[in-house]
C-alpha cells in the first residue's frame, strides 16, 4: 500500500511510450540540420523528414540559418512507436563502487604497491576535457579524480598522442591500466583509433602481461568492448570513483586467477 495515499502501487508495465504534455501522447522533440537555405521551402521539407521518421503531424517550432546553406530545424509532435523496457539490452555495473579508502586499501593489501594508470587523447583528438575530469585531482561531478588515489600513480599524456608513443610510455611504466578518452568521433574515428590502440597492445604485450585498456567518451556504445578489443567501455557521465573502482575490481580480480 502507499503510505501516504492508502492507494494499491500497482506494478508498472514495461511497455512505455514517449511523454510531452500529458500522459501517453507520444509527443518528442527532435533537433537536426538540413543543408538549404533558410525559407519557407526549408521548413516544408524539415516538417516532411519529420512526418517520414513517424512523426505526425510536425510542428517546426524553431529554425534558425546557419550560414548561407544550411538551417538548424527544432520540430515537435506524436509518434506511434512503443518501447519494451524488459528488452533493452544495457552493460550493468558487475563490481561494487568502492571509496578512495576502500580502493587504496584494496590495492595496497592485493598488488602490495602502486597501482600505476597511463592516460590520454590518441589520434589527433585535442580535447582533453574527458580525460583530465577522471585523472586529475579535480575529479568531476564532485568526486577526486585518480591522482587523489593515494595508491594511484597517474601518467596523464595530454592530446594528440600518437599509440607508438603510447604503448611505449606504457612500457616504460610498467602500467597496469591505459585510459584513453575520444571526443572527436566523425567519420567513426574513436572506433577506428580504439582498434589501432587495441591490435597495437596485442601485439606488443603478451596476452597474460597486456594492460588493462580502458576507453571513454561520449559516442561510445557500451556493449563494444569485445567487438574494439579493450577490457572496458565507458560512456557519458563517468565518474572517476567509477573507473578507480573497475581498475581495482580487475586489477585484484586478475591477480587472485
């Protein structure tokens, strides 16, 4: 019973819909660019790309051009689409969150020194906002990052860096872990740069000595690690207590097999 309406809490499908205004209307909002100057014309075929996706009828709420030849379109309406909750697939979490106490003690007790992690942007991805929210101490969404660990030793390599360079600085680590972050994705080039990375550890690693790889961004799937080759796949929203605490699972895992 609900305590606090004395109302039966009846069980809830897994059959849901989109909601907008009122429960069940199916209404989305979807936001796209086309490449056509900015006219009535424009927004007529942004209203039928909508209709064509299952969208009926489509209201064009927002179009602004940008530039001379392209317009970015806002539209909202129903679509007809249901989604089945108890079939969508995720990646669960499979090892407990642990406390910067609880990580440091476990390290200390199981590998009996420093757990030693090596970061950074491969390819020419630049951005290095991913990579530094998890590795330096600033840590992100109010959590410390890995150089708060005091059984962490962090390698942050910036940007831009080349996987020879990578796999090298590795080696001369002796890393237990690599930590890549990829922002730039067009043209799939965090998937192609992840399974360069990942052949590139295969072959200069025996398969029993190899570090962990552990890869992060926010256009990655999840469900990929075994397809690209790596130990781990993390999305958007990652904290830092979450990738300490994969590591020490592992990491300790590995050394009791």
């Amino acid at each position: 019973m609900n305590v606090e309406t004395g109302a039966e809490r009846l069980p809830q499908s897994p059959i849901i819909r989109p909601y907008g205004d009122t429960t069940g209307d199916g209404m989305v909002q979807l936001s796209f660019t086309l490449p056509i100057p900015h006219s009535k014309v424009a927004e007529g075929a942004a209203a039928q790309l909508a209709n064509k996706m299952g969208m009926e009828p489509a209201l064009v709420v927002h179009a602004r051009p940008m530039g001379p030849d392209f317009t970015f379109f806002v539209v909202y309406g129903p679509v007809n689409h249901l989604v089945d909750t108890s079939k969508v697939e995720v990646v669960e979490r499979d090892y407990p969150l642990l406390t910067p106490k609880e990580a440091n003690a476990a390290i200390k007790s199981t590998l009996r020194r420093r757990l030693v992690v090596v970061g950074g942007c491969i390819g020419t991805d630049a951005h290095t906002v991913g990579i530094d929210a998890i590795l330096n101490i600033k840590g992100f969404a109010g959590e410390k990052g890995l150089e708060y660990y005091r059984e962490l030793k962090v390698v942050n390599l910036g940007a831009q860096v080349s996987v020879p360079q990578l796999v090298e600085r590795a080696r001369v680590e002796n890393a237990d872990a690599v930590l890549v972050s990829q922002v730039v994705t067009q043209r799939d080039a965090h998937l192609l740069n992840t399974r360069e990375m990942s052949a590139a550890f295969r072959e200069s690693y025996p398969s029993d000595k190899r570090p962990l790889l552990v890869v992060g961004g926010p256009r990655f799937d999840e469900s990929m690690a075994d397809e690209l080759g790596v130990d781990r796949v993390f999305s958007r929203g990652t904290t830092p207590g979450e990738v300490a605490s994969f590591l020490v699972h592992r990491l300790t895992e590995r050394r009791a097999g």
